[in-house]
C-alpha cells in the first residue's frame, strides 16, 4: 500500500493505516472497538488516531521529501546536564528518591519547508536503525509528526495478559555494562511489578526474564520482562493510569522521581518518554513502546529527546556520555534526505550545537 505524501496515516506494528475515523484524547475510546494508533504524551494530552484501513506494508510505503537538519539546539548543556546528575545524587543521599532518570530535549530548526514529511524520516531510521517497536504517525491537520525507533517495550497486551520489557543499563558492549546498570534495571523491574500489581490478579504478575542483554545498532542494553494476568474488566484508563509514564523513564520511587524531574528539566518532555504503537479494540492486542529513540516535529521544529538513569553510583560525566551515545546515531540518519545513499559522520552533533 503506498501512501500519498503528507496524508493522514500511521506505519504501526508492520501495518499501514490510511481512511482516518477520528482523533480523541479520550483513552477509554480503546475499549470500544477499531484498531488505533497510539501516542501517549508524557505531558500533555493523548493522541488516539482511528484508521478504517490497515495494510501489511513498510516504511517505504508512508515516505515523503525529507531533508534533515544539521545543526541542534538542547535544553541542558553538559554543565547543566552534570549539574543535575549531581542533584539527584544529592537527593538520593537524602533519602527522597532511588533513582531518577534525567532527559533534556534537543531542536533543530528544519531547512526545507517542502522536505519536512515524517514518514520520510521514518524511512530513513527504518533502514540505517532497524528497531522492535519502530513506528510513525501523520496527522497533518493537529500538528501531530512522530517517528519512533524504540526499542523498549511499555505494554503488549494478549486479552487478559499484560506484558512490559523495561529497559535499563546502556552501554557500547556488553563489557561496559555495570553492577550500577544491573542495580538499576533491578529497581525498574520492581517498580515495573508494582505497577501492574495494581491492575493484574494478585500473585500472577512475575518477572520472566532478568536483565538479559539485547544487542541494538550502536549499543547494548539490559532487558527485563514483567507480565501479569489482568482483572476482570480492566479498561485501558485503568490500564494507563496504573502504569503510565513508564517506569524506566522516571524513577524510583515514582512520584518522588516525577517531582524531581520536574525540577531539574528545563523543557516539556512532550512525546518523548511517553508510550507509542498500536491498540486493536477488535482482537483486544496491542503494542505499545517507550518512547525513547523518538523524534517529533512542530510546524518547523524537529525535536529529540536523550536521557539516563541516575542512581547513586552514577558518574556525572559518564551519565551525559550515555545521553550522547543513545543521540548519536539517529542524530545522524535524521541529516539525512529522503534515499541516503550513506550517512556521513560530518551529520553527528556539530560543535556550538549545543551538544
């Protein structure tokens, strides 16, 4: 199925969505039928787009004109950034929090007003970063450009079984994973059980597999999986509100996290550490990811946001490092046009970028 450039559409879960029904940010609508693509704003409200049509198809299929910016702005500088990192470990000396996880978002101005098409980026980040939750949603007439190259899991639900992929510890190899990342990802996964405890039957939320190491373009990470059986007649309002904004993006405790963060951080998250995908209110599936490794864009500004956990064994300069390296890469791909033949080292964050 091939897609006219700029239309309404969604490239979700392998499938293309073309004859959009509606747009609510109404997330009980996911009870009742359709199947939707899914953008849950970490602030801000939902994006919930009904398609009457979906097609197997790829990337390829929803590219339009792309010519990507060089040049990026972000809302912590490194002094800032370490600034933070040195705050919450200061908190975390306190007793306020366990770990808390620190993004600042980076904007570019885009060059080419007639080459700004999201799916063009979607098929640029498709080929040079292939990731498990990839992803991109066109809704022209609200604003709303997004292109996901995730690779955590938030939610994939199977009727009544709820599962989460957590993700924490990030490193180039698999040598440079830390007894810091593996405390990390263990204080996640138990924040993780907490919150699907909540709307799962008690004793069957558990924890499958434990930090297992997955290997992605550029980098490795440290993966855990949460499942948990549903109560009878859990909506998605239930769902969302009991897990919602995932765990691995804020800290721990929760709340105390999400006061810090909001704190520390000088710009809206905005899509970025939200959840994206699809829901299928027919067949009662769904895949939502964590939206990381995500861009959006706004009438002429694109946007990216970078982050890391930090806990109280966390260097400084090391947490800003990771925030460069998870950046890298797609920073990269999105300098890019349309059909890159290469995507040249020269395209990374220039110097005076702000990063």
């Amino acid at each position: 199925m091939r897609v006219r450039a700029g239309a309404a559409s969604a490239h979700v879960g392998g499938l293309v969505g073309i004859d959009l029904q509606e747009v609510t940010d109404d997330v009980a609508s996911l009870d009742h039928g359709g199947r939707w693509a899914v953008a849950l704003p970490y602030d801000g409200p939902a994006v919930l787009a009904r398609f009457g049509r979906w097609e197997v198809g790829a990337a390829s299929d929803v590219e339009g004109p792309w010519c990507g910016p060089q040049d990026w702005t972000t809302s912590l500088d490194r002094g800032e950034y370490i600034d933070a990192v040195d705050e919450v470990r200061s908190r975390i000396a306190a007793g306020d929090v366990y770990q808390a996880n620190i993004c600042r978002v980076m904007a570019s101005l885009m060059p080419d007003p007639k080459a700004r098409d999201i799916g063009g980026l979607h098929a640029l980040l498709s080929e040079g970063n292939p990731a498990p939750f990839a992803g991109m949603l066109r809704l022209p007439d609200h604003d709303v450009h997004i292109a996901c190259a995730s690779p955590e899991l938030f939610l994939r639900r199977a009727h009544n079984v709820v599962e989460s992929g957590p993700i924490k510890g990030t490193g180039r190899t698999p040598a440079d994973l830390t007894a810091k990342d593996e405390a990390e990802n263990v204080m996640i996964v138990d924040l993780v059980r907490n919150d699907l405890s909540r709307v799962c039957l008690p004793g069957t939320v558990t924890v499958p597999a434990l930090m297992s190491v997955e290997e992605h373009p550029g980098l490795v990470h440290l993966v855990s999986t949460v499942r948990g059986e549903l109560v009878p007649g859990a909506g998605w309002a239930d769902i969302i509100g009991a897990a919602f904004p995932p765990g691995s993006v804020t800290g721990a405790p929760k709340i105390a996290a999400l006061q810090i963060i909001d704190g520390l951080e000088t710009a809206s998250r905005e899509f970025y550490c939200g959840a994206f995908g699809w829901v299928d209110a027919d067949q009662g599936t769904a895949e939502l990811a964590v939206a990381i490794r995500t861009f959006w864009r706004r009438g002429d500004v694109l946007r990216f946001g970078t982050g890391a956990g930090i806990t109280w064994g966390s260097d400084a300069a090391a947490e800003w490092a990771e925030t460069e390296l998870k950046a890298a890469r797609l920073v990269a791909l999105a300098a890019g046009t349309t059909f890159p033949a290469t995507v040249a080292a020269s395209a990374m964050l220039r110097p005076g970028g702000g990063t």
